[in-house]
C-alpha cells in the first residue's frame, strides 16, 4: 500500500487474491521463498502518455492514456481498452492484475494487459472520437504488437473505436497486422461471436454453477445492470435459456419491465441511438424508470439470478444484504469485481452461489484469443464452431475452479478456486522462466 499510494481498487483486487493463496502456502512453502507472490504484484511494465485531439469546435483537449502490461510469463500482454472519465493508473493496474488470473483460467497462451483513457466519450462527436482513437494509437503502437501486447475493447470501446485504432495502427506501421487488435468487424478479421462472448460466457458459467447443483436458468427470473456489450449479450443468452430478464440499467438509472425486457428495443436504444435507457421506458408501456440501482428490485420481483455487467463496486454490502434477503440464488459478475469484498462475504455466508469475474467473465478474452488464432493462420471459423469453443472454455473454467476448491477443502468457494488455479499456472511458468 505504501508503493502505491491512493490506488484503491489495485489494492482490493490483490488482497482479494491474496486472502485466497494462503491455502496454497500452506502446501506449497516454496512460492513463497522464490517471491513470485512480489512479483506478481509489480506490473513489468507501465505505460502512461498524453493523448493530444481536437475537438469539433477547434478546442484542443488533452488526455491521458495508459498501458499497463502486468504479466507476461503465460504469452503477450493481452486485455482491452477502457475510455471513461474515472479512469486512474490503479484503476488500470486494478483491471490488469485481474487480467492475468482470468487470461491463466481460460487455458490459452495469453499474458495479462490493460489499459485505457480519462476520455469521456459521451456527447462527443464520431468525428471527435476517431480524432481521439487515432492520437491514442499514435503512441500507443509503438508498444504494441501480434507477440507483444494486443488490445481489445472494454468501457467505452467498441467495434467503432476498435475500427479507429486498427486503422491508425496500419497507417503508421503500414503493416496489416490483424492479430495487433481483437473486437474487429468481421469483415476485416474479426471473429464472430467475439462481441457476444463475455455475456454469453457469463450466463454459460451461471449455469454450469447451477446444472452441478441440479437446477438450470430456464424459469428464472433476471436482474441484470448495466446495457452495454455485455450485459446486452448476457440478456440475450438468458432468454435463449429459458430466462426472464426483468431489469436492466445504465449509469443514469435502471428500466423495471415486468414482462421481460425486450431485446430488439434496448438495442435500438442503446446500440442505435446511443440514448439514455429511460427512452426504453418511454416506449413500453409496462415498463418504468427507476433512478436508483437496479438492484432495490430483487425484493418486489422475487428475483432469482442478478448479474451485474456495468462497474467496480456497483453492488456493496448492503446490496448484497438485500439480494440475499430477496432469496437470490445465485450471482455472476459479468462486469470486472462488481462486488465490493463485504458483498461478497455476504453471498458466501448466506449461501447465495457466487462466480467472481475472473471465471465468470473468461469468455470475452477466450474469444479474443481465438481470433488472434484465426488471424495467424489467416482462417475465419464459423459462429458455431466459435460458440462451441466459448463453450467448452467456460464449462473447463467451471471445472477447473469447483475442483480446485476441492482439493484445498474449500468446496464450492469459486473465489478461492479461481484464485488458486490462475495463480498456480502463472506461478509455475514464472518460475521455470527464472527471476524475471
Ligand atoms: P460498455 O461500455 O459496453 O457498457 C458499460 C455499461 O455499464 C453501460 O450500460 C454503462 O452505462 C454502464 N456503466 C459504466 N460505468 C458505470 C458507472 N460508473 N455506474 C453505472 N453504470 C455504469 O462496457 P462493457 O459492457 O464492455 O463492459 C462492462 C463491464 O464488463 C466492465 O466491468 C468491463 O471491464 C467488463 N468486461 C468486459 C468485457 C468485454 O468483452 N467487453 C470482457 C470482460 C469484462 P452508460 O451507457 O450510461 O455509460
């Protein structure tokens, strides 16, 4: 904490992974003696860099940008891009620690990065926000590359955005370096499924969690936060299941539609008119805004299910206290550590099945992976084959963190299970590659 003074979600996020370890120091002294646990702390590598645009009105702004590329012993750097007005160096150490568990969960040979931008792309112009992507890569490229580090979207960056960057990284490099970036359009080597991917994975997780307890998602009904790439997904995954969605938010309030959410018409809102979400509200005549957080609505709408897909920190411990009175059976946390530790403590405590997001959320950057594969050997795969490996990748992740809770006497703590098996990957492979 003295190293990293006023990085507070950094700090979250490594000592909920270290409340965790302390049963594999117990086995296994020897991490401790080779300090890998000290390592794994310090990214090995930190990027910050002014990001100079000019706005419609010929006002110039100046931004910062950021890279932060934690964690190389398991492949590239690999995690997205965040464009948001709270965006801090330890929001983005925050994010990138997080990154290289969840990279190890997924199996694949991926390293853990992040990074991102103070930009606030709200009200602004496409013009001004393709002028913003295009100074950002103007430094960011030179950090950058299909074996070194590869980017891919997050808050505030989307295919949009994605387009801008790739086409500024090919202008300077004047290479058509597909795997540089991941989240591109399909049509110039972008994989399909990769914009449905962490939704979808997050409600296959939900229910590996459930089918090994005999239950499913089919007939529950859904709280789900945010409206973005992943929560939209997350929605639609449900319904395919057999779900009821009956809420859904953005950073302005949430939407009650007790007859479940229509799909088509949160999407024009969100996606096409880039509106508010209390439009939706206004053109279904069950539905209502509500300012507050979506979750006051477990209670009223006997809820089964929330999934929270916005923020950090967006469900705390009194939210947790009211989810779980609300009889919740079960959370996922689609977003990155949505739950503060007390919201946590509280579902394990009162029973309440939890997936943290490392697991539960795996299969965006699993997807992003198979795209990098996709561009290496110049091949495109179909929605199908791509949705079977998202799903063989969840249901391994599933696996891997229940049966590592097993076998150090944590049964059902996906937390612990998750934590465990992502560090002792990365753990292992640092130490064969000697004090690096
Ligand atoms: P989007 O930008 O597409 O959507 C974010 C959603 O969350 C929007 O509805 C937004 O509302 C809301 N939101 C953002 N900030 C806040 C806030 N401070 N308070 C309340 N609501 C907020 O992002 P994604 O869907 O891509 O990402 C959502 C979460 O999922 C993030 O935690 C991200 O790190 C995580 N994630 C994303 C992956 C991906 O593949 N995209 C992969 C793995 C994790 P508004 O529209 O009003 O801003």
């Amino acid at each position: 904490i003295a190293r990293n003074p006023g990085e507070r979600e950094f700090h979250q996020a490594v000592e909920e992974v270290f409340e965790s370890l302390h049963l594999v120091l117990e086995k296994h002294p020897e991490y401790m003696d080779s300090s890998v646990l000290e390592r794994m702390c310090e990214p090995e590598r930190q990027i910050i860099f002014r990001v100079p645009w000019t706005a419609d009105d010929g006002t110039v702004h100046i931004n910062r940008g950021f890279r932060v590329q934690f964690n190389s012993a398991l492949g590239p750097y690999k995690g997205g891009l965040r464009f948001h007005p709270d965006v801090l160096l330890g929001t983005m150490k925050f994010l990138s620690f997080e990154q290289v568990f969840k990279n190890s969960l997924t199996g694949l040979p991926i390293g853990g990065g992040k990074g991102g931008s103070d930009f606030d792309p709200k009200g602004r112009s496409e013009t001004e926000i393709m002028r913003f992507c295009q100074s950002f890569m103007t430094e960011a490229y030179r950090h950058l590359g299909d074996t070194v580090d590869v980017p891919a979207g997050d808050i505030g960056v989307g295919r949009r955005e994605i387009g801008f960057l790739f086409g500024q990284h090919k202008r300077i490099t004047n290479r058509y370096e597909a795997g540089v970036i991941t989240g591109k359009g399909t049509t110039w080597g972008g994989s399909l499924l990769r914009p449905e991917a962490t939704g979808y994975g997050t409600v296959y997780f939900t229910e590996h969690m459930l089918r090994s307890r005999g239950e499913s998602v089919d007939g529950r009904r859904v709280i789900v936060s945010g409206s973005g790439n992943v929560a939209i997904h997350a929605i639609e995954k449900v319904q395919e299941l057999g779900g009821t969605v009956i809420a859904a938010s953005d950073s302005a309030g949430c939407v009650h539609d007790p007859d479940g959410i229509d799909l088509e018409l949160l999407r024009e809102v969100k996606e096409h008119r880039r509106a508010r979400i209390s439009a939706y509200a206004e053109a279904r005549p069950r539905a209502r805004h509500i300012d507050g957080a979506v979750w006051s609505l477990a209670a009223e709408e006997s809820a089964d299910i929330a999934l929270p897909c916005a923020t950090q920190n967006e469900i705390d411990g009194d939210a947790a206290r009211a989810l779980a009175e609300a009889g919740i059976r079960a959370v996922a946390e689609g977003a990155n550590m949505p739950c503060t530790p007390e919201a946590v403590d509280v579902f394990q405590e009162a029973g309440v099945l939890f997936a943290p997001g490392k697991a539960a959320n795996a299969g965006g950057v699993a997807v992003s992976a198979l795209e990098m594969q996709q561009n290496a050997s110049r091949d495109s795969w179909t929605a199908e084959y791509t949705d079977e490996r998202l799903a063989e990748t969840m249901e391994h992740i599933h696996t891997l963190c229940a049966s590592t809770a097993e076998e150090y006497g944590v049964a059902g703590d996906y937390v612990a299970g998750a934590n465990i098996a992502g560090f002792l990957r990365v753990a292992d492979a640092m130490l064969a590659q000697g004090v690096i």
